[in-house]
C-alpha cells in the first residue's frame, strides 16, 4: 500500500518522549497516540474539529521549557486553517504540528479530504509564517521529525503522507474532566516539584 | 460619575492581572480597543491575535491544560463562530472567562448586526455558560470581578456581555 504507516510513525515520533507534550487531534491521530502508549501527558481530543492546533498554542505559550506536539489529520487542520495563521504570529519556538495526511475524512467512511485535490497543508503553512514545514512521503525520512519536536525551532509543520488504511480501535480515556485533571495533576505536580 | 468609574478598560485589565490571567486571546472590535491595548502592553499577559473567535476557546483550554488562566475577548458576532468549541468547555470542565462587546442591542444601525446581537446571550445560556449582561458603565468592572473570580475558582465558562449602552452604537457617519 502507497504512504507511511501511520502507527509506526507515531510510535517512533513519541518512543522514548521527554518533556513532551502531546494533543491528539480526534479519530486516527488520537487512536495513533494511544496505540503507541496511553500517557498521562497525552491530551486526547474526541471533539471540537478544528482545535488541536490552538490547544496546542496555548499549552506552548503556558509551558515554554516544554516541547508541544499536535498530531493531527488533515481533515481536522483544514477545519483549523486560520489558526495556522495565529500561531505564526506567536511564533512559539516549542510548537510542532504533526499532520498525518491520508487524504480522507477516516471516521465518516474515508471520504476524500482537501488534500486528495492537490492541497498542500505544508505549502499553507510556510506562506502562513511558520518557521519550518515539512512534506514526508516515506517512514525513513519521518525519521528526521522527531529530533525536530526538541530543536525548539518552530513553530513547525510536517505533513506525512500516510496510507488510507482503517486499523483496529486503539480507544484512550474518553471522558474529557478526566483527560484534563491527569494531564494537568502529571504537569503541574512535576514542575512543583522542581 | 467619576473618571476611574468611566474608565472601565483600565479597572478590567486590573482585574485581569489581579487574577493572573496568562494569557488573552482576541478578535478586534472598537468597542475592545482600550482593553486590548492595556492587555498588549503588558509583559505579564500573552496577547493573541485570533483570525476568528473559536481559536481563543481551544487556546484556553490548551492554557489551561498547561497551568494558565485565559480570557477571550470579541464582539457578540463572533459567540456564533464558537458554538461547536464550547462544547469541550463543558466537556472538560475548563474555566474561561469571555468578555463580549454587544453589537444589534442598542441603537444599532446596521440590520446585519441585529440577529447575533440579539441571540448572543441565548446561545451562551444554551452552552451552558453562565452570563452577566451589563448596561451600565460603573457595572463593567465589578460583573468582570465577579465572572472572574467564577470562572477560574469555580471552574465556570463565563461571559460578561457588554451594552451597546455602555459603548455606544456605531453610526456609520463622516
């Protein structure tokens, strides 16, 4: 099958995380992330399309000693186009946004996405502000992005172009309290702690 | 009336810094113009430029998540551009206090204005986000005391909604 497999891609992106945060845009990047291992510094989206990237600004611009990652779909960042525009502005150095391009809407029945038509979220990206972006259509070149999350040179954007595959549910938590209070309990209790 | 009752831009953002809210997000409206100023020219606060009014909903929750408090700041036609985006609010419990400039209130002129205008309040309540409606200038700064002090101890969605009484209605004149 032609792409990137999504779950090897995100289980190398996150292996051996350290101060790391991770925001999972809903449906298959939130399944990715669970599949590589549930975490209490995961925030999980299960709504709220168009989100992940300004949750991800928010949580950079609280915790700049942090590295934030947004794993996200494209169907998900074309829902959250403008707010690529607001982060360039922020210009968070910690902020990278992992889109993983299947070209299809994966939880409605794969329909085609934007990207499917020749959008290139990465190109939005760059003329938007970022200070890099990146387009990987192979797992060996995906390699290069996970050093990047810790570089603190972004704000970022890589676009892998993974496969159109429906894999098995890997469901984390689903209640949104509960995801907020671990992910803020492991956070905030580690700085005190400094 | 006295000018530090008048001048409720400068007793918000005392608020606001009172409550050591981090971090403020913010679509322009004339009506905001003071108090963005006041928020953008302090070092204490991360100012953020929205292209439109949902981003500032997802920025706060990510705030939060991070250990911040956040504020949004717009015109009532941008409370329908976040409708879908409250719902991770209530969902995930996160505090957020909203202040909104009323357009299609009082006196308005311009009819495109009207509708949100006159639903803003509703559509909050159907959110579930507690409002404060203020029509009085010596109101403002307490009903912000008050949603701010609900918001981030209570863990509340908060709105104060301002009058055009209190800003004054556009006129399209000169």
């Amino acid at each position: 099958m032609a792409g990137i497999s999504r779950r090897q891609a995100v289980a190398k992106l996150l292996k051996g995380r350290s101060r790391l945060l991770v925001v999972a845009g809903l449906g298959a990047p939130a399944w990715d992330c669970a599949a590589a291992g549930d975490h209490d510094l995961n925030f999980y989206l299960w709504g709220g399309m168009g989100s992940a990237a300004m949750v991800g600004l928010g949580l950079a611009l609280a915790q700049p000693s942090y590295s934030v990652v947004v794993v996200t779909g494209d169907g998900e960042m074309l829902m959250g186009l403008s707010s690529l525009a607001t982060i360039a502005v922020m210009a968070p150095r910690n902020l990278t946004i992992v889109v993983l391009d299947n070209e299809r809407y994966g939880e409605t029945g794969m329909q085609q996405t934007h990207t499917a038509h020749g959008a290139d979220l990465a190109r939005i990206a760059d003329g938007a502000g970022f200070s890099w972006t990146t387009r990987v259509e192979n797992l060996k070149d995906a390699d290069v992005i996970g050093p990047k999350l810790h570089e603190s040179q972004g704000p970022g954007l890589a676009v892998l172009k993974v496969a159109a595959e429906k894999l098995p549910l890997v469901l984390p938590p689903r209640d949104g309290a509960l995801l907020k209070d671990r992910f803020r309990q492991a956070l905030l209790e580690r700085e005190a702690e400094r | 009336m006295s000018t530090t009752l008048v001048d409720w831009p400068t007793r918000v953002h005392a608020t606001l810094q009172a409550a050591a809210v981090r971090q403020v997000g913010f679509v322009p409206d004339a009506g905001l113009t003071e108090l963005i100023e006041h928020c953008q020219t302090d070092p204490g606060i991360s100012d953020v430029l929205l292209a439109t009014e949902e981003e500032g909903v997802a920025l706060a929750i990510g705030a939060w998540l991070g250990g911040d408090r956040a504020a949004l700041l717009m015109q009532s036609s941008g409370v329908g551009n976040c409708i879908n985006a409250f719902a991770a609010l209530r969902t995930c419990r996160v505090p957020l206090l909203m202040i909104v400039t009323m357009r299609g209130d009082w006196g308005e002129t311009n009819p495109w204005q009207i509708p949100l205008g006159q639903s803003a309040q509703r559509h909050l309540e159907l959110a579930d986000i507690i409002t404060h409606k203020v029509s009085a200038v010596e109101d403002v700064a307490p009903a912000v005391g008050a949603a701010t002090q609900m918001a981030f101890e209570s863990s509340e969605a908060v709105a104060v909604l301002i009058s055009q009484r209190v800003i004054g209605a556009k006129t399209f004149e000169g």
